[in-house]
C-alpha cells in the first residue's frame, strides 16, 4: 500500500475530523429543523447574556441584565463563565439560534476529536487507530447529548480527551508536568464542576502509580504542589466566584433527582437506545472485559489502569449500584443528579483502553483497519438516523420541544418555531420562558428545592409579572422602571443578593430598607406615579482582582506553551 506523502499525513486527521463534523449536522443543515431539548432554554438565556454584554461592552460578572427574564440573578459567575462567554462569541458570529445550534454542534465535534485524536496519540497509539477511534467518539451519545438535548455535560465530553493528557505522563514518565497538569485539570473546572471531580478521580490512581514507582518521590510532590498552585490561579475567578456567593447567601441548589435508580445505565432500562449508542458501543465494551481477563499480564500498567478505571465508572453509572438506597442513605450522593454521567468518563477510557489493546496485542493492522473503518461508518449511519427521529418532531405542533416547565408567550407554533431563525436572538426567549430557579438566594430556613417550590414561584414572581415593568441594562446596572397608581410595598421581578445594591428613585436602599420573598425577589415601597429602581452587584474588592487575574494568568501560561513549542520546532 503506497504511503501517505508527509504533509497529507500531517494534515490528513484535521481534514478528516472537519469532514466527520460537516457530516453530522447535515441531516440539520438540510432540514432547516432546529432541536430544543431539555437544557436548551437554560442554556441559551446563559449565552444570551454573555453574547449581550460582548456586544455592547456591558460587562457585569454576575448578575444578569439580558437573559433570564433580566431579572439579576446570577448564573454564569458560578457555572462555567469561560465556556459561556465563548459560546456567547458564537451565537455573535452565528446571528441566530438555528446558525449558533449548528456552529456550536461543530466545535464540540470538532473539539472531542480532536482530543480523542491527541490523548490516543500521546498514548503511542498508531496514527490511523487514532483518526478513526476519534470519529467513532464523535458519534457516542456523550458527544450527541449536546447536539440532540444541549445538556452541558456534552461540552465536558468535548473536553474531557484533553484533560486527561496527565495520566499519560504519570504512568509512562512516573512525573509531573507541571503545565500540562494545572492546565488540563482547570479546563475542566471552568467548563463543568461535576466533571471536574471525574477526572481528579481518574488522576489519582495514575499519581498514585507514579508515586510508588518513582525513586523521587520528593520531586514528584514538589512539581504536584506547584501544579496545585497555579491551578488554582487558572480557576480564581471560579473560586472567587463561588465563595462570594455562597458564603454571603444561601443558595438554591439545583434540580434533585428523586428517581437515581431509574436514571443508570442497563441492558433494558432508561436510555438504551440513547447512552449505549451506537451499538458498537456495546461491543467494545465487552471486548474489553474479555482482553483484560485473558490478557492481564501481558499489558502495559497504562492499559491496566485505565482499563480498570473504565469499569469502575461504569459500575458507578450502572443498576449495579443500590442507587435508591444510596439517594436516601447517603448525604451528598444526589449532588451527582443522574447516575449515567458516569458513563462520560468510562467512554473515554474505554477507547483509550481498545486503541492500547490493538497496539499491544500485535493484531493484523490490515484487520484492525477495517473493522474500525466498518465501526465507523455504522456508527455515523446510526447517530444520524438518531439525528434524524430527534429532527422530526420539529414538525410536529406538540413535540417540538422539550415542554416541563416551559411557558409559551406566543399561541402560534409557527410563529415561535421562526423566532429561532430571526436575527433578533431575544424573540425566542421571549416566547419560550423556562422556571428554572437554579442559583436563586433563599430568605428561609430550608434549602431543599423540594420544599422551596423554586420552579412554581419563579414562574409566578418573576416570569408572569416581568411584562408589567421595562427593563433596561446600563453600564451602572440593571434599570427597572413603571408607573404606579398608588404608593405601597411591591414585589419586583429582580433577585437581590446580599451584596445585590438598590437604589430607589434616587435614594441608596439600606439593607433594612429590601424586603425579600422566600426566593429572592426584591420587596420595595413605590410611590405614586413613575419609579426608578437601579440594581446594582458589588463583590468583595478580592474576588474582583481575582476574575481580572485569572485570563492574564491564562495568558502567560499559553504563551509558555508557544515559545516551548516554537523552541522545540526550531
């Protein structure tokens, strides 16, 4: 078989991640049909917002003056600021949700491949295993979640292949690298908390390796502690954020799963068709258990590990688990929502796992060529036959979206289902509004959502009264204006948080002088005839220094990696 010449090679993995990317959204390209699932609304108001403040050089860190009902509250400070600012550049370029949905759809792809493609390299898998292993992950549901339901973890999923270079360095060079590590390990935190804790989780029976194997075992914790240290400076404004939050409020936490046990993964159960997908899926899967049997001491530690962590996290996704005893038994277990997130970092290892398997094995590279190539191409056949079922139900009047929760501020179907296309990208959010109360400060003594009823008094406090009031985002804060017939005590559709600033007709409000419902929203004496009232949000002076450190330390450490690059080219 005649070689590739050099520069094909070279560029014949990217050219080949773009191709499988391009691929998988035409089926939406072609259609015209947009795909709102059960995240999308949330999601949306969140980039919304960045893209707003980008737009007009308006920039408040935390409270929100564009989306969510430009209502205040605050979101973004504390999930995922980076990510949903870079989204918010994207809907920019995109100009409308539909053209933003398909932009987005090809980063992720274009970001899990290529992260896939580099971890199975770095991995010393061969270059052609790799290129095909990573358009295999492209069509596993961790990536498909974003595009089909815009759940967040698939923006982790993207992520994920690139935060785990360091495991490679700990078990094949038993160090440290102290870039490589604080980097990938705040990529993930200030993409998606929860599987952040995935890959420490990952990380530490790799370090754990490395440390007992090494004889500098001194060098190794040294490099660790600095790694620790300028992670921490990567993530400051995360953890400026929560903190400054947190500690001055009570806040409700998210949405609590009452049904753990029915949301694992199982041969039979909840999300077959989906989580298991594409069905080769299943197949590696139980090759894997049947190599690491027969072959156990013929492997690399590399291989033993990972393959050891991938079953570890799909017990931990799986019924294997009493997870309906564990949501009751155990404080904290229901932070982690649904079980089958622990399916994300098990298909990961588990492709890590099958490439070291054909290397180590010595399997025909004929053979192994095309029983991925066949894999592949199925795998694109089914998860745009998946695309397509999810597709259809834009047509229809009923399913078009995802509905719990969701009000709809327009009677016409059509009319909403366009709003989506409109380069006024507030339209749609105008005409679907979700209750979401995630992240809302609670004057009351519980902090169960489930005693709180977050959902139904957004709804009603905010949701259903905002369109009584004008709203305006100014440089100084969040304006909010109306006229009334008489003076007395009203409740305002804007969320005050301990350190939330409000100024009433020209007059600084005390502390004492801001009533609260159990949710948050504000309580303030109007008088007759016209109001003004300016929100405002003043964080401690540390956590602000720590948001405007944070992207110069990002900086600086991008442009070690370039000069180190530039050095090692030259």
């Amino acid at each position: 078989m005649k070689k590739l010449s050099p520069s094909l090679s070279k560029y014949l993995p990217g050219l080949l991640l773009i191709v499988g990317a391009i691929v998988l959204v035409l089926p939406q390209v072609v259609t015209q049909q947009m795909l709102l699932g059960s995240d999308s609304i949330f999601h949306y108001n969140r980039f919304y917002e960045a893209a707003m403040q980008l737009k007009n050089g308006n920039l408040h860190y935390f409270i929100t003056m564009y989306g969510f009902q430009e209502s205040g509250r605050i979101v973004n400070a504390v999930y995922g600021p980076a990510v949903a600012y870079f989204n918010g550049i994207l809907l920019l370029l995109g100009k409308t949700w539909f053209n933003f949905q398909i932009i987005s759809d090809i980063a992720v792809y274009l970001l899990a491949g290529t992260g896939m493609y580099l971890l199975l390299r770095k991995c010393a898998i061969r270059r052609s295993y790799s290129i095909l292993l990573a358009l295999f992950y492209l069509t596993t549901y961790a990536i498909q979640y974003w595009t089909i339901s815009q759940a967040f973890s698939g923006w982790a999923a993207s992520l994920l292949p690139f935060c785990l270079f360091p495991i490679v360095t700990f078990v094949r060079k038993k160090e440290v690298n102290i870039l490589e590590l604080a980097i990938c390990t705040a990529l993930m935190i200030q993409t998606h908390f929860l599987t952040s804790l995935f890959v420490i989780m990952i990380y530490v029976p790799c370090f754990g390796y490395a440390f007992f194997k090494t004889d500098k075992r001194g060098k190794l914790l040294g490099k660790l502690c600095l790694a620790i240290g300028l992670f921490l400076l990567l993530t400051a404004n995360i953890w400026a954020g929560l903190l400054e939050v947190n500690l001055s409020n009570k806040i409700l936490s998210p949405f609590i799963n009452k049904n753990m046990y029915g949301t694992a993964i199982s041969l039979n159960g909840y999300r077959l068709t989906n989580w298991l997908a594409p069905i080769a899926l299943v197949f590696f899967g139980a090759l894997q258990i049947i190599l690491l049997v027969k072959y156990w001491k013929k492997i690399s530690a590399l291989n033993r590990l990972v393959s050891f962590e991938a079953l570890v996290f799909l017990v931990l996704s799986s019924k294997l688990l009493p997870w309906k005893w564990l949501s009751v038994n155990v404080p904290g277990v229901d932070i982690l929502q649904f079980p089958f997130r622990f399916f994300v970092p098990y298909i990961v290892l588990l492709i890590i796992s099958i490439g070291l398997f054909f290397m180590e094995l010595g399997w025909s590279k004929k053979k192994v060529l095309v029983a991925l190539s066949v894999i592949v191409i199925a795998s694109f056949g089914q998860a745009m036959y998946n695309l397509n079922t999810a597709l259809s139900k834009w047509d229809n009047a009923t399913e078009f979206m995802y509905h719990k929760n969701t009000l709809y501020f327009n009677d016409d179907v059509q009319d909403i289902k366009n709003s989506f296309f409109s380069t006024d990208l507030s339209l749609g959010l105008k005409y679907v509004q979700k209750s979401t109360p995630d992240y809302l400060p609670l004057y009351t003594d519980t902090t169960d959502p489930r005693k709180v009823h977050g959902y139904h008094n957004y709804h009603w406090q905010v949701i259903q009264k905002e369109v009584v009031f004008r709203k305006i985002a100014t440089k100084n804060g969040l304006v909010v204006k109306w006229k009334a017939k008489k003076a007395k005590q009203i409740t305002l559709p804007v969320v005050g948080y301990s350190h939330t600033e409000v100024t009433l007709n020209g007059k600084k409000l005390k502390s004492s002088e801001v009533k609260h419902t159990t949710i948050g929203m504000i309580k303030v004496n109007q008088k007759k005839g016209k109001n003004t009232l300016v929100l405002s949000y003043h964080p401690a002076k540390l956590v602000n220094w720590a948001i405007i450190l944070t992207p110069f330390i990002w900086v600086i450490c991008g442009g070690i990696i370039l000069v180190k690059r530039f050095r090692g080219n030259k």
